[in-house]
C-alpha cells in the first residue's frame, strides 16, 4: 500500500496561490470555526480538521511558503481551487475615536 499523497495547502484552505497572507489565515479561521467538534453546524470530521492544520502550519511561515512554492509544481492553467467565502476585515479610518473602558471605582463618602 503507498502512502497517500501530500494534499495541495492551497486546495485544502481553499484559497489561490497568489493569496496574501490576511487572506490565508482568514480561510484558516473560517475552515476550523466550521470544522471544529463543538461546532453544532457541523459533523465531526478530525481527518479534515487535521488536513487543515497542516495546510496552514505550512502557510503561514513565509520561508517555508517560498520554498514549497518554488519545490511545488505550478497549478494547471484554468483550475480554480475550492473556495469558501471568506470576510476579510480591514481597518480604515475611523470617524469617532474607540471608547475604552477601564476599571470601575466606587467612592464612598
């Protein structure tokens, strides 16, 4: 029996190869939100769970991503990966400054 290959990190998150780095840990987060096992929305399915931590172990290191990258043969043209929609959130400029709170003090007099 031979072992099984690797799964393509890009495929498995489901994001493109030219996916910035904001991108890839927002499908990360997406993926193991919806993967976990006390996620009442979805079965418990560990070999994927585990699919995907190793999929984003390998991302994110950007050395480690570049020599994948260069080790890895290029996609087919045209084939698109399976994707999941994915929010990312930016910053802009704010209108109105954040309220921060801090502790709570009680003067008796």
């Amino acid at each position: 029996m031979s072992p099984s290959p690797v799964p393509d990190p890009y495929e498995v998150l489901g994001v493109s190869w030219e996916a910035t780095p904001s991108e890839i840990a927002a499908a990360y987060r997406a993926l193991v939100r919806h993967l976990h096992p006390d996620a009442a929305h979805a079965p418990a399915d560990p070999a994927r769970l585990t699919e995907v931590l190793a999929a984003y172990a390998e991302l994110r290191d950007p050395r480690r991503r570049a020599t994948d990258d260069r080790d890895r043969p290029a996609p087919p043209p045209g084939r698109e990966p399976i994707s999941i929609p994915v929010r990312v959130h930016r910053r802009g400029a704010r209108s109105q400054p954040d309220l921060r709170v801090g502790p709570v003090r009680r003067h008796l007099h």
